[in-house]
C-alpha cells in the first residue's frame, strides 16, 4: 500500500502543501506566494510573510488534501521544514504540522530545507539513486554535497562568502530589475552578449569551494563607473556576462567534484537551479565528461511542499520521528551531513 506524506512549506515567502505518494509521485502541490506583495518593498518582510503564512496556511492544506483526493485520516505521516529560514515563518508551519498530528495522531517529521531542495529531483527522475552529485544554488546557500549512499552527505565544497543567489539578486536590485531579482536578470540575459563585459570568476586550484564576493564587487564597481562616465549600460549584455561568469565557476567546481569521486550523476537543486544559464551551462559541462544530469523542473526549483513531503518519505522509512518538542532552526545545514576533509 502507498505511502502518503503530506509536505507543508513555509521558510520565507511561499505557503505550500502538498501531498506525495511513495515519495515520488505528486498528487496535489498548492503553492500560495507572496512575491508580488514583497515586490513593493524590494524584498521579504519577515514579519509580513509570517502574518500572511497564518492567513494561508490551513486553506493550503484543505486543497492539498482535496485535490489529492484524500482525507487528512489517510496522511501517513506530516512532514513539515524546520530549518533553515525566517524563524517566524518558519515557526507558522511547524506550529500547525504539530497540530495536525495531534489530531490525528501521525508521525511528525521534521525536514531540512536544502535536503527537500535535493529530493526534488526523486518527484520527477525515477532512476535518480545514489551515489551523485548535488549542486545546491539559492539566495543563501551554495553547496557541493556527494551522497554515496542512502545515509550519508558528504560538504564537499561550499561558498566562503556570499552565495551565488545572493550575488545575483544583488546585482539586480542595483539594475533596477525588480523583484524577484534572479529570474528577471534571467529574462534581461536573454539575447544578451555574455563577451562584452569581462567579470573575475575566483577559484581555489586546491578546494571545491566558491567565493562570489569579488564577482559582485566588480559587478558593482564595473556599474558605477560606466554610469559616471557617462556611457550607456547594456542591461542584457551585462546580465548575460555577469550570469555566464558565475555559471561557469559553479559547472567547473561541480564537475571537478563528480571527476574527483569517480561519479558521474549529478543533480542540481535549489531556486537558482531555475535559471537558464545555469541549466545550459551545466548540461555542457556535463556532456563533455559524460555526466548525468539531473534537473528538477522549474516549478519544483523553487520553494515547494512537494519536495518537503519527499524528503519526509525518506527520513519516514529511517524510523525518523519528532516530537511536539520541535523547534525552528534558521540556521539548519544539511541533516546527515559531514565536512569533506
């Protein structure tokens, strides 16, 4: 008999609850998102995005179940992110899984936010098993991680500085491109000559790991100085450079990675695995050292309940469970993971 796990999704801006069969089949994904309300301020409000998860919380989860064609009886067990996050959002969520169970008396399951990230791709990639590569891209996080097995992940590399999301939405905020900033720089790429503007791209010969700081700190200055001379910038010349540049160092590192572990499956995870840049550049990376590559479609890249209730499958089998002790973590990494040495 199936195994049904409902996934609730509240670390920032989006309400999400979905329900997964087996953790790999969708059967309803409800997703409630705050991005045009945020977009007046340039950013996520904490304190408005958790007054507005309270408000969407409960319809998201009555649709899920609805659309699923379930009642909440015939959950096998609510899994819920916990970390990392907007403490306040996150604690919305949290409070209302641990309500849930109650009632009906499942198993809660507490779930890192970066492994759902990666779990996304089990909902779409049936033959996806380990061991393989994740390249882990968000606004906050970039993250090599190699799973040998069922138990284990591995920090093979990570960012020294700012993540390579940060440093893309930075740079479109000062562009003027609006919010969210990495899918419209994204758009503003398009069409664009990559070869006009020349970005530095930083890397450590001996390491996996990433710096973007000094990418966008030229980004900035590069912008500020063409501004005072007077010249004109070419917003889709510059995006597109600015994005292949950082592309670039993520598919090198990556596939360095996977040639080091003698593994050739990688999967990318994350918003920032939506990107198009990314995508196409890690495929021909990819391609040219005969690499598997797997993608998550656009819609599971970002913020989702679906890869919750997947990542909650798996931990379900582990004989994980929380209990009403369970608290927020916004500062949470990777769960089962270790630093490479």
């Amino acid at each position: 008999m199936a195994i049904l796990t409902l996934g609730i999704e509240s670390s920032c801006d989006e309400t999400a609850c979905a329900v997964v069969s087996d953790g790999r089949n969708v059967l309803s994904s409800v997703i409630s998102s705050q991005a045009s309300y945020h977009s007046r301020f340039g950013g996520v409000v904490p304190e408005i995005a958790s007054r507005m998860h309270v408000e969407t919380i409960i319809p998201c989860v009555r649709d899920a179940l609805n659309i699923a064609g379930i009642n909440l009886s015939d959950i096998d067990a609510i899994c819920v992110t916990k970390g990392p996050g907007l403490v306040g959002a996150l604690l919305v969520g949290i409070s209302s899984a641990k309500g849930l169970s109650e009632v009906t008396n499942k198993p809660l399951i507490g779930v890192g936010h970066i492994d759902a990230h990666v779990a996304a791709n089990y909902l779409t990639h049936e033959e996806l098993i380990p061991p393989f590569i994740a390249l882990i891209v968000s606004g906050g996080h970039t993250e090599i991680v190699f799973t040998p097995n069922d138990r284990d992940q591995i920090v093979m590399g990570q960012t020294r500085d700012d993540a390579a999301g940060e440093a893309i939405d930075k740079i479109a905020r000062v562009l003027g491109l609006g919010y969210p900033g990495g899918p419209k720089m994204d758009v503003a790429a398009k069409g664009g000559d990559p070869t006009i503007y020349d970005f530095p791209k930083t890397r450590f010969p001996d390491s996996f790991d990433f710096s973007f700081s000094g990418i966008k700190t030229a980004a900035l200055n590069m912008i500020n100085r063409i501004k005072s001379s007077g010249q004109e910038l070419n917003i889709s010349d510059f995006s597109a450079g600015y994005l292949h540049a950082i592309a670039e160092v993520l598919a090198e590192n990556t596939v360095r990675c996977a040639l080091s572990v003698r593994c050739l499956t990688i999967c990318l995870a994350g918003g920032v695995s939506a990107n198009s840049v990314l995508r196409e550049t890690m495929k021909r990376y990819s391609d040219q050292h005969g690499i598997r590559l797997f993608s998550p479609p656009i819609e599971l890249c970002t913020d989702n309940a679906a890869m919750v209730a997947a990542a909650g499958y798996l931990s379900y089998l582990k004989g994980v469970r929380d209990d009403l002790s369970m608290n927020a973590n916004p500062t949470l990494r990777l769960l089962n993971s270790e630093k490479s040495i």
